[in-house]
C-alpha cells in the first residue's frame, strides 16, 4: 500500500529537494519553458500549478506565501501581474509536460515544462519574433536609417579595399594556400 506517500523524494534530503523545487518554479515562471528530467517535471508542476492559483487570488495574503516560496522578488510580480491573468477563465491545467527523450550522459528521461498559452497569445508573440528578425536583418544588411552626413560617406567607404588576403583584380582567383610545416621542419602535404 503507498498511503500518506505523497510526493517523489528525487533522492535528496528534505532541505536539497525544496531549495531543487523552489529553483525549478522560479526558472518556470521566469522563462515560461524550462527543460529538466521527467520526475522532477511532476513535482515542480504540482507547485507551480498551486502557485498560480495564489496568484488568480491576487490578495496581500496570497502575495506573501508565493513571495516566500519564489526565489526572486521579480518573479513574484511577474507571476500576478502576467501569468496569472491568462489563466482567469481556466480551472487548472496551467502547466504541461513535454517529453523529449533521453540524456546522453545518463540517460535520464527529459521534458520540457512550460506553461499552457492561449492561441491568442501564442500567435502574439510570433509575430513578436518575427518582427524582431525582420530588424535584426536589416540592421545586418545595413538598411538603418542614415544621416545626411553619413550618407555622403557611405561611396567612399566602399571604396577602401576589403582587410584579408589579396585577391587579384582582374580574375579574382585567390592564391594556393601555402604549405604548413611541422615542427621538425619537414614539410606536410
């Protein structure tokens, strides 16, 4: 019989497994998805999961007893002021788990726990990334907004030959590289 066996002691003492479980809740609720082995996954669910719903109260008193379980004063109010609010209209069921495999070191069985999104919040946040790509490649390629001074120097900037090895003007052929010697001295290759 397993009566009053409540949670999995992830082979720590009592005073290791809540610091692993208090790290692992903050990192969830900082990063949204975090990546951890499958037991461990199960176990910082149920806290997050409890933790939240202290979070949907919002009151001082619910306040205080994430603030004492959260590692990061920041973290705490990102919970009530962000994560809490998608989950208004949902009765439990904030967390998942998302099984990836096994470790190469151990092969210890991996997951991903992330918290549940609504689609509208999935597709705000792509268009998200897909904005900050489209400036990321302009600023790559060069597109930024000149100034009127700077637009005049930009012909003679790309006059001024390229730093590197010497390429000749007419074929533009590079030259065979040249033969490394070892430290004997005998030549290689």
């Amino acid at each position: 019989m397993r009566h009053r066996k409540d949670h999995r002691k992830l082979s720590r003492t009592a005073s290791h497994r809540r610091s692993l479980l208090r790290n692992l809740v903050t990192a969830l609720f900082q990063y949204e998805r975090i990546e951890t082995t499958v037991a461990k996954a199960k176990e910082a669910r149920r806290l997050a999961e409890r933790l939240i719903t202290f979070g949907k109260r919002g009151d001082l008193s619910a306040r205080r007893h994430v603030a004492r379980f959260v590692t990061r004063p920041a973290v705490t109010k990102k919970l009530f002021d962000t994560i809490a609010p998608w989950y208004t209209e949902r009765h439990g069921g904030y967390t998942r788990i998302l099984r990836i495999g096994h470790r190469l070191g151990d092969a210890g069985e991996t997951a991903y726990l992330e918290l549940v999104k609504s689609a509208e919040q999935k597709e705000k946040e792509r268009q998200a990334r897909l904005a900050a790509s489209e400036a990321k490649e302009a600023a790559l390629k060069g597109d930024k907004p000149s100034k009127k001074g700077k637009s005049e120097a930009a012909p003679a900037a790309e006059e001024k030959p390229k730093r590197g090895r010497r390429r000749d003007q007419e074929g533009g052929a590079t030259p065979a590289p040249t033969r490394k010697r070892s430290r004997t001295g005998v030549k290689t290759g």
